[in-house]
C-alpha cells in the first residue's frame, strides 16, 4: 500500500507524518471556519488550539490551563473550559470521554463521526475519521443518533512487544 494510500485510510495519530503540516493546516482550518461563521479567533482561543496540535495526546483541561498560565494567557479554570468548549462546539477538538480530557481534530472542515484508539503506554491518541457501520445500523433500525462516541484503549505501534503485531 502507497504511504499516500495508507495516510488516507488510516487513524491520525499513530501513522508517520508532517506534524508541521498537520498543525498548520488544522489552524487554516480554524481560521477558516471563524471567519465562515464570524466567530472571534482570540488569542486564548488560537493558543489552545495550538495546544491540542502540539501532539497527538489527550489533554485535560487543567494541563491547558497549567500552560495558559504559564504563557500569561490566563489562570483561571473557566479560562481553559470556554476555550476547549468553543473548539469542541466548532468541530475542531473532541474530548475524550474516558481520559476526561480533549484532543484536537484530525479531520477540519469535514463532517465525521470520529472513533478514538488510545494508546494505554504512551497516551497517543488516534483518531479513525469514521464510525459508519453504526451509523449504517442506526438507519436501518429507524435511528436517529445525535451523539457518538467511540473509544478503544489498546497498545499503539510503538509500545506492541516486539513480536506480537
């Protein structure tokens, strides 16, 4: 399979790849949609976005605090929930139900039901840009899903013991 091919129709997160470029177009992407929607792109806003983008790893909204104010972009904890809240709401984070915690999307600008794969060693998180059998399911039973979330903890390809792929 061409890297090309297996960059489309893998996970993000675990596969080799231009994080610059990923960070990068993720926040084309933010500014994007802000001016799209005429929503204001602050500068405590962008930077959490930046956060999330630094790496594919879960943070908790305190650990995006702790840098907030660190940078002097602000201490208080409504500073970071507001933040990671208006991402999630816009799309371009998810928040991980079983961390407790949020990761930016791997997908901008695209409509998708994401499903995550959370490394239980390192904390890497993959994300899959569909759960389409569910959806497919739902449809033929008359279901209407408004809310999915899909998470599966395991060992990425860096922490499986030699020899047990």
């Amino acid at each position: 399979m061409s890297q090309e091919t297996r960059s489309e129709s893998a996970a993000t997160g675990f596969d080799a790849h231009d994080h610059a470029h990923c960070k990068a177009s993720s926040l084309r992407a933010a500014e994007a949609l802000c001016a799209a929607r005429k929503l204001q792109l602050t500068p405590v806003r962008r930077r959490v976005l930046e956060i999330l983008l630094e790496a594919h790893e879960a943070l908790g909204a305190y650990d995006v605090l702790a840098r907030l104010a660190a940078e002097g972009l602000g201490s208080k904890p409504p500073v970071a929930y507001r933040a990671l809240g208006f991402w999630v709401e816009q799309g371009l984070a998810h928040r991980i139900e079983k961390l407790n915690a949020y990761v930016a999307c791997a997908h901008p600008g695209r409509a998708h039901e994401a499903a995550f794969m959370i490394c239980r060693d390192c904390g890497l998180v993959a994300e899959a840009e569909s759960a389409a059998p569910l959806g497919a399911s739902a449809g033929a039973a008359g279901f209407q899903i408004e809310s999915v979330v899909i998470e599966a903890e395991g060992l990425c390809p860096k922490c499986i013991p030699e020899g047990r792929t």
